[in-house]
C-alpha cells in the first residue's frame, strides 16, 4: 500500500490473511488481533512477531472503544455451524453461528475501507440460501457492496482439494470494482510437500492391513485426488468422514480438517506431518519451525486445519489492492 494499511484481524486462528499480505509485500501495520484458541495465539505471535497484548480475546465481549480505527477487516468466522461436517445449526448456534454478528457489530461502528470473509462452500446452500442472504444483506444495509465467490485451493498452486467461500466487501463510498482471480493450472502433487526427513509416522491399525496392494484401487477425482482404497465404498467400513482411505501422494490431498489422522497415503505408511499440513496450506517452512517452537505438535495440526489457503489470500489481495500498493 502506498500508505500503511490499518488491518484488524478477528477469529485470526494462525494468521492466513496476515501471511498472504506479508508475501505480496503489503505495508501493514496490525492494530488488534482477536482469537480464544491459547495454542493458536501462541503460533500467531510467533509466526507473525507479534505480541500477545495485541490479541482481543473473545469478539463477542471486546468494547468497540477499546478496538483502533483500520482499513481492512478479515474475518474467518467460525464454519462448524454451517458445515456438511457439523451440525449446521447457522445462526441458531448461539455459540459460534451467531460469530458473524458480532463481526458486524464492529465492522458498523469502525466501518473499514474493505473487509474479507472465507467460510465453508456450504453457507451458499444452508438453509437453501437464506443464510448467505442474511450476510449479505447485513454487510449491505451496514454500507458495503459485496462479492462472493467459491475457491478451490488446487487452482492456487496447493494440491489440496479445499473449496472455501470468500466474501470481499467494499465501502460504498469507495468507487471500486472487484473481480474474483481464476487461478491456474496445478502443477504439484503431494508429493512435492513430503517432508523426506521426518520418518516418526504411525498409520492407524484399522488400515494397516490394507497396505496389502490386493486392496488397492484407484479412483481419481475431477480435480486430481487419487485414492488407492476405499474402505467404505468397498463395504469394510461404515462411513467414518474421510478417515478410512488411503490416498496416494501422488494426487490431490482431500481438504485439510481439524481431525489430524482423517488421511493417511499409501507410499508414506502414514498420515501428514505438522510441517507438510501447514505448507498445504500455503505456510512456509520457517512458519512452522516459528510455530513448533511454541505450540505442542498435535495442535499445529490442528491449526493447519482450520487455517485458510494463503496462495488463494495473496491472488485475492492482489486483485484488491492492484492499483494501490
């Protein structure tokens, strides 16, 4: 930016909007972070150099007095309520479907030049659309012109198959177009992520049996997923989400969860690493090594799972700030 960019981050987990900024080289400077999560605050401040006293805590009970003025607010609200995965209560989970409005309570009152939502593929459908019309509404009758798009981190250079709703909301005053980037033909595979060195790797002893290359077919998906056995489409397993396949690494990863041992791959034994789970995610080695530092190893999996793809961040900031930075 031209001028430094104020950016308050809230449910910030490890920072995915913060390190996209940081790799497009955009002078930011972070006025307040807010995230509950004690292990992801520590691998935030660590990654990000920055100091726990900047951190709000719990968005719902921060007073609007005590947050700066910015120009950018990124706002990764939490997904449970509105997942295929979870419950998908929305709003009615007071919890954390409810998140959203606290956002707004701040976005009104501080009212930023531009804000930033991603959230599960699944709020442009739940509730038949009705949910994703609230938001929007909301974020328009607060002065913002909106645009959403569903992005798959595959076409952003990660082979991880993550499709993620973004919400890019602009000031009305601000006379302002926006475009969603297209991304690019994917040209790794997990492969280019295995972390060589790291041979401490355990498979779970319900799959170890079909190591056995007599149970190995494989099945490639649209966007280049390759699974080698299936233990609920072949009838030995009931339906366990995603934690009953094996996958090659040569292929697509499934999408990262918060359920650290859901994919295990063939060639490997095994399932991801902290450092190959967060370079899925578009962090860098040094983020990790930041991190581990830290935070226990079980919970930068975690984190790595409930972060954002920052290849797909930097295109979408590119495209915002294209004639001012």
């Amino acid at each position: 930016m031209k001028e430094k960019l104020r950016v308050l981050s809230l449910f910030s987990g490890i920072g995915a909007f913060e390190k996209a900024l940081t790799n497009i080289g955009v002078n930011y400077d972070l006025v307040g972070f807010s995230e509950i999560d004690k292990y992801a605050v520590k691998s935030y401040c660590a990654i990000h150099n920055e100091s726990e006293d900047k951190n709000l805590g719990d968005v719902s009970k921060v007073e609007l007095d005590d947050i700066p003025n910015c120009d950018l607010i990124t706002y990764g609200f939490p997904c449970q309520s509105f997942s295929v995965q979870g419950k998908k209560l929305g709003f009615e989970d007071k919890e954390k479907g409810g998140l959203f409005f606290e956002a707004m309570r701040i976005a009104k009152d501080k009212k930023p030049k531009y804000m930033i939502a991603e959230n599960v593929k699944n709020l442009v459908s739940h509730d038949k659309g009705n949910t994703l019309s609230t938001v929007l509404s909301t974020l328009e009758d607060i002065g913002y012109v909106n645009y959403f798009k569903v992005l798959n981190s595959v076409d952003f250079g990660i082979p991880q198959r993550r499709e993620r709703i973004f919400i890019v909301s602009i000031r009305k005053d601000i006379d302002e177009k926006f475009e969603f980037p297209q991304g690019w033909k994917l040209t790794k595979t997990v492969a280019d992520f295995i972390d060589k060195e790291n041979e401490h790797r355990h498979l779970k002893d319900s799959l170890k049996p079909f190591l056995d290359p007599k149970y190995h077919k494989e099945y490639t998906s649209k966007d280049g997923t390759k699974k080698v056995f299936d233990g609920n489409s072949q009838g030995y397993f009931n339906s366990d989400f995603c934690g009953k396949r094996m996958y090659s690494i040569y292929g697509v990863c499934p999408t990262l969860t918060t359920k650290t041992d859901a994919h295990n791959f063939i060639e490997i034994k095994s399932g991801l690493n902290g450092k190959e789970r967060m370079m899925l995610q578009g962090f860098s080695e040094e983020d990790y090594y930041r991190a581990i530092e830290v935070c226990p190893l079980a919970q930068i999996k975690k984190q790595a799972g409930n972060s954002i793809t920052v290849t797909v961040l930097e295109e979408i900031f590119k495209v915002l700030f294209k004639n001012n930075r």
